[in-house]
C-alpha cells in the first residue's frame, strides 16, 4: 500500500489535485504492479513563507 506525500504551495484548485492524484496513482499501477485502490495520497498546502530552498525563503522570489 503506497502513501504519496505531496507538498505543495499552497493555491492549486482542487481540480488540478484531482488531476495529480490520478497521474500519480496511474504510474504506480503501471510501474509497481499496485492496484489503483491501494495507493494513499496526502496533499499538503504550505505557504510560501513556510517554504525554503537554499536557505531562500520562497516568498522573497
């Protein structure tokens, strides 16, 4: 049973989530041998000022 964490800025509509959520799911069928049904994902909203890359907060972008 895959669980996919997926951490993202904050602002995607729930229609792109679903959308991610399907591609994933797919490629871990078809890559892992996985039936749709087992596969768990999480999405997570995090705002750009909780965000760093580099020591860059994202906001400062």
């Amino acid at each position: 049973m895959p669980v996919v964490n997926v951490a993202l800025y904050a602002g995607r509509t729930a229609e792109q989530k679903a959308a991610l959520a399907r591609a994933i799911t797919k490629a871990i069928s078809e890559t892992a041998g996985v039936p749709d049904s087992a596969t768990t994902i999480i999405f997570q909203d995090v705002e750009k000022s909780d965000w760093s890359v580099g020591g860059v907060m994202a906001c400062e972008n």
